[in-house]
C-alpha cells in the first residue's frame, strides 16, 4: 500500500508532463506539416546546377594536349577505334 502513495503521483507527474509536452509542440508548429519535407525534395529546382553554357578549358590545357601528339580538337579522351 505504501508503493500506491509514490506511484500514482508518479504517474500523474508523467501524464502532466507529457500532456504538457504534447501542447506545447502542437502550438509551436511541430505537427503543421508532415508530409511536405518528405516531397519536397522529389520537387526540387535544378536549374542552377545545370551549367546553361559550354565550359571552355584554358588554353595550356588544349597546348599540352597537342604537344602529346594529339589531334587538334582533341578532347584528351582516347578513342578506342583508332590504333
């Protein structure tokens, strides 16, 4: 009989505590939107990621490519159709 004196007013601390817990984060917003951060990333813009002009390489890249013995044009990848 002595427990009941303890627990119950134990557990009515916990019950207030979380019912207070509960208010707050209901007014603070907590629970406004659920589902919107879990879609918002499939609806994300892009467009400043994609570069919306060529990318020229500097000139000593396009020189060192020549003096290798490669093409003039040459992008620096091997073609694996030419021997």
């Amino acid at each position: 009989m002595d427990t009941i004196y303890l627990l119950l007013p134990l557990a009515l601390l916990l019950g207030i505590g979380a019912l207070g817990l509960l208010i707050w984060s209901v007014r603070h917003g907590q629970f406004d939107d659920m589902e919107g951060p879990a879609h918002r990333i499939l609806f994300e813009d892009d467009q400043e990621l994609i570069p919306t002009r060529p990318v020229h390489l500097p000139a000593s890249v396009c020189r060192s490519d020549q003096q290798e013995g490669g093409q003039s044009g040459n992008t620096g990848h091997a073609d694996p159709l030419q021997g």
